[in-house]
C-alpha cells in the first residue's frame, strides 16, 4: 500500500510538471492586435525612445489563450525622421523587443508593423513597417498656386497683360519662399492607435497559465 501510494504521488507530481512545462507555440506570419499606450511624435519623440502598447485581441492557439488581452508589447523607436520642406514626410519605425505578460514574465518578440489605424494620414510602408505621415506636396502647390493667382491679380489691375505676368511671377516666387520656410506635418499617433504587428520568428511562450478556451487552432491573422 505505501508502494502503491508513493507511485501515485510520483505519477502526480510528474503530472503537474509536465503541465506547467506546457508551451504554445505561436507560429511565424501570426498577426497580433494592440494599441498604443501613449501618444508618439515627430516633433515630441527621438529615436531609442521606449514605446508601450496593450494587447486589444487574445491570442488563442490550440484552444489556449496564448497572450491575452492586457499584455503589453514593449519595444523601441528604432528610426525617426521629421518632415523636410517641400520634399520630404514625418516617419517613425516602432520596434517590438519583447511580450509581457499580466503575471510580469517576457517573451523576446521579432515582428514588423503590418497596418497602422486611427493616426490621421499614417500609412505602413516597406518590409521594415515604417510608418509615414502624410506629404504637404499638394498643399505646398496650391500655396504657390494661390501666390501667382493673386500676384497676376494685382498685375492686370495696374498693368494689363503684361503686369499679370509679373505679377503672377512674383507672387509664385513669395509663395515659394514662404513655403520653404515651414516644415510639413508632423506624424503624430495618439494613444490608442491600432498596431497590427506579424510575427517575423516562431513565438514560443510557457502556456502554464493558460486556460483552456473552445474551438481549436490560432485565433487571428495570417
């Protein structure tokens, strides 16, 4: 009987460590769901700044929450660049490091931004995930447009045809210069962005907190 006890004992506790031993592994090409915790810019923020964003969809894989909603994304501005004049828009590179769980562990996490919303006029572009603003181009030609409008305006008031030339001339050229003087828009994403990041390596986590959900397989994008 003591046998037979002490075996079911040992058969337990082998039990229970193959359980917390348990891993998820979440593969390469998942997306995973979150929202900026504070508000990045290019007027504001440098490169090396540290950046935190909230888990907003739970990753399920095999039928286990994997990452919940709540975790936090932690990681780097690892390129920034303000807008030029005339040439030239707002562009920042957020780089995930790693995971953190609700219960404080961390997974290393190597992943690239995949789509980018609620910024006004952000847009991901390259196979790094730099986001980018919007361009002043159009507005910077409407400006120089308006300047020879009104210059030729006041030309043909006190010179005919000829006046208007000049005119025109002169007012585009002090538009211009006005123009070159200011920046374009700086990228700006608020607090509560939406960042979609995919998966770059496997992702492999210690499931041992994990519960048990129904439905089988990943939840989320690939």
């Amino acid at each position: 009987m003591v046998k037979r006890a002490l075996l079911c004992a040992l058969l337990s506790a082998f039990a229970v460590s193959s359980a917390l031993a348990e891993q998820a592994s979440v593969p390469a090409g998942t997306t995973l769901h979150c929202r900026l915790a504070q508000t990045i810019t290019t007027q504001s923020n440098h490169r090396g700044d540290p950046f935190t964003a909230t888990v907003s969809e739970p990753l399920i894989i095999d039928g286990r929450e994997a990452i919940p909603v709540g975790a936090r994304i932690e990681g780097r501005i690892s390129w920034m660049q303000r807008p030029g004049r005339i040439r030239g828009v707002g562009e920042v590179r957020l780089t995930p490091e790693k995971v953190v769980m609700p219960d404080g562990s961390s997974v290393p996490l190597s992943a690239i931004l995949s789509t980018v919303y609620g910024a006004e006029g952000a847009r991901v572009k390259g196979e790094e995930g730099g986001v980018k603003g919007s361009n002043s181009r159009l507005r910077d030609l409407e400006e120089v447009g308006a300047g020879m409008g009104g210059g030729g305006l006041v030309g043909t008031l006190f010179g005919g045809l000829h006046g208007a030339v000049i005119g025109g001339v002169i007012g585009g050229a002090a538009g211009l210069v006005d123009t070159l003087r200011r920046r374009g828009p700086d990228l700006a994403l608020p607090a509560g962005t939406q960042l979609n990041y995919q998966l770059t390596r496997e992702l492999v986590i210690q499931s041992q907190s994990a519960e048990k959900m129904p439905g089988p397989g990943v939840k989320g994008s690939r």
